[in-house]
C-alpha cells in the first residue's frame, strides 16, 4: 500500500538508539534509518545487565515545520501507546512526564506525523520521557531489574496495516485525540479513501471522488436541513415587519415582552432559528473526521496535483519575498479558490423571499462564515484543502443546476 511513497526526498534517520550501561558507560549510538520501500521493520535488541534503552527522535521523524494553525501536523512527541490507547508523554506542548513504571507489552517511543520508533517488552520498565530541544523527544527504558532483556523494536509508517500486523494496539495511534465514535468514522473515510486510491491510481482524484461519495451518502440529511433553512427563512420574513417596528419604538423590558407576544401569535417558539445551524452541525462529526484522517494520511505524502507539488504540504503556489506572521513564506492558491466557490455558491443561494435586510444579514454571515475557513485552512496540508474544495464544487454545481431550472421554469 505504501509503494507509491517519495522516500527519496525523506531524511535518512528516524530514531538513534543508545544503549546506556548500568555504570553510565554509553555505547555508540544507532541510527535507525527509513525503510527504502517506505514498509515497516521490526527486530528485537538485546540489553546488557541493568542496562537502559534511550531513543531519540532524528531528522526523518520531525515534520517540516509548517506555518500558522499547519503547525499542528510539525511536532515530534514522545508517546506511549497499549490497548488503552495513546498517551502523549512530551511534545513541547505538555510539561513531560516524570519516570513511571510502562506495564510488560506496551510500547513507547518517539513518533512524528508519519514516522515512529517504538519499544517494548514482556518484562516491566521504567519509563522517561523529556525533551532536550523543541521536536526532540527523548525516552529511556530501564529494567526493574538487572537481568539481561528482549526489547522489541518497530520502526515504520504510523499506517494502519503496518501497525496492525505488527500488534493491533498500535493501531490507537491513529487518530489519537479524537472522541472514540469519530476515531471510527475517520477509519470509515480512510476505507474509502484507500478504495478510490487504489482504483483510481491518483490521490487527487482519490480525494475529488471521496469528497462527491461523502456528498452523496449525506444527501438526504442536508436536504431535511435545507428544509429546515427554508422554514426559518420564512419565518423570518413573516415576523420581521413586527419586530422592526417594536425596535424602533420600544426598548428594555418592554421591548422583550412585546418580541415574545409577537412569537405566540404566529405560534413560533423563540428558538426556532437553531433549526438554522442544522445544516451546519450535520456536516461538523464528517468534517473533523474526514480533515484529521487527511492529515495523517501517509499515502498523500508526495503526491502531486497540478501546482501542488505535495498534497501532504501546503499547495505553496508561489513563494513570497517575504515571511508573513502566522501565513509563512508562500501563497497558497487552493485555499482562495475554496473560498470563491463558497462565496459564490452562497450569492447563487440567496432566498428572495427574504427580506433585503434579512438577505443583506444572511450574505454578511456566509462570508464571515467562508473567511473564517480561510483563515483556518490556508496552512493546512493542501489534500485537506482539496478535499473541502471539492466539497463546496459539488455544492456549487448542484446549486448552479437548480437555479438554471428554476429560471428555464414556464412563469
């Protein structure tokens, strides 16, 4: 599955290795380097009497370092991980965890984005972990004991099928910081993701058809919710003339009082405008899946796609003669074509039988609504961005196509 990977361009070590013996004597250290074929490795190391494992992470584990909210998929971390799931011991973020016993059969090591070196073995540990400079995490093993130790070893892809042969537990490094029903619907659009990639050959096009089954597995319940858009629409319209007049003429208490008799005489509860974000709310467990299964998704590393020469990075368009705080050094094209599809799905959408304040309300929403996801997404890994891009294409297509109906439509 992982056949397709640039290694090429990958830095060469992972992990280096140093055995540290029971008087402080240390022995030269090892550098475990990247699988040529981009597959998983596992050996077992043997450890002198009362001897200590240190691993620390090396140039291939560390991730370039992206800009703004990108900086997420930059760090390298210090982790454990066992049937109870991953814990995340140090990564510049969290104070580190002081030494602590790592129970026979849990692993723990050092992992980036993609990349991971992981020990265990059938004997208790002690456990710690540090850092010694940002995106270097360093973890030492030592024995209870001073008997001669089995460590077992996995050096590899952080990719479900590799890490699955090797000990399903491993597998709950995917995905870690996500609530466990959106953990498996991130396995879900991965599956599908895997299925496309491998019929269609090319990962941009894996994401377009992604995008469009998404689109139309969800289909019903966005029209229940566009249903729900119209209803509070109409609303709206029906109950705006009375309200305009009560902010003109009253204030305070008196105001409220006449909003609410306002409400009972139409029979319209004063919440009825949450039906609103139905739409919205609907799409948010998909949305989060499917951009954290993106983001860690080893496949896409050095996949290209028109300008975009790596859909596992910012599509970085242009580079920029200078750095920008928080945006980086490049223009990044896709994320404002993203955002031109919405603006303009959202102009082609507007209700006319809303009032031209309400509508003037409306449009002032959706585009705070489409910069904010600009905003969000500009240094996010481009296959992300691809992904959402394609999301609202589709939109705008169906949009385009109903309103080309409702003009061909006899008066």
């Amino acid at each position: 599955m992982l056949a397709a990977l640039a290694l090429a361009a990958a830095p060469v070590d992972v992990a280096v290795l140093t055995v540290v013996a029971a008087d402080g004597g240390r022995q030269p250290p090892q550098r475990q380097e990247l699988p040529q074929d981009g597959r998983a490795q596992t050996t077992t190391l043997q450890l002198p009497p009362g001897a200590a494992l240190e691993i620390a992470g090396g140039t291939g584990l560390v991730p370039e370092r992206l800009a703004g909210f990108g900086v997420i998929y930059s760090n390298a971390r210090a982790v454990v991980v066992g049937a109870g799931g991953q814990q995340t011991l140090a990564d510049g973020g969290n104070d580190p965890v002081g030494a602590h016993a790592l129970a026979p059969g849990e692993w723990a090591g050092v992992r980036g984005r993609f990349w991971t070196l992981l020990a265990r073995s059938a004997a208790p540990l002690t456990i710690d972990a540090r850092e010694e400079a940002p995106d270097a995490p360093v973890v030492t093993l030592r024995p209870a004991g001073r008997e001669p130790l089995s460590i077992e070893l996995y050096l590899g892809p952080v990719a479900k099928d590799q890490l699955r042969a090797v000990d399903p537990a491993l597998t709950n490094m995917l995905y870690a910081v996500l609530w466990e029903p959106l953990r498996w619907l991130s396995f879900g659009l991965q599956w599908l993701l895997d299925r496309w990639q491998d019929l269609a050959g090319a990962a941009w096009l894996a994401i377009l058809l992604l995008s469009l089954t998404v689109k139309l597995l969800m289909a019903p319940l966005i029209m229940v919710a566009e249903r729900w858009q119209a209803d509070v629409n109409r609303t709206r319209s029906l109950l705006e003339p009375e309200l305009a007049a009560i902010r003109r003429e009253y204030k305070g208490e008196e105001a409220h009082n006449r909003t609410l008799a306002v409400y009972r005489k139409h029979g319209v509860s004063h919440f009825y405008t949450f039906k609103s974000l139905a739409g919205f709310m609907i799409q948010i467990p998909v949305f989060i899946a499917a951009f954290d299964m993106l983001g860690e998704n080893i496949r896409l590393s050095g996949e290209s796609f028109l300008w975009i020469a790596d859909l596992a990075m910012p599509d970085r368009a242009a580079a920029l003669p200078f750095t920008l705080p928080f945006f980086g050094a490049h223009l990044n094209l896709l994320p404002f074509v993203m955002t031109a599809f919405t603006v303009l799905a959202a102009r082609w959408q507007e209700d006319a039988s809303l009032a031209p304040a309400l509508r003037h309300g409306q449009r002032l929403r959706l585009y705070a609504m489409a910069g904010l996801f600009l905003l969000l997404l500009y240094t996010f890994p481009a296959g992300m961005v691809l992904y959402w891009t394609a999301n609202n294409f589709w939109h705008l297509l169906r949009v385009a196509f109903d309103r080309l109906g409702r003009h061909r439509a006899p008066s």
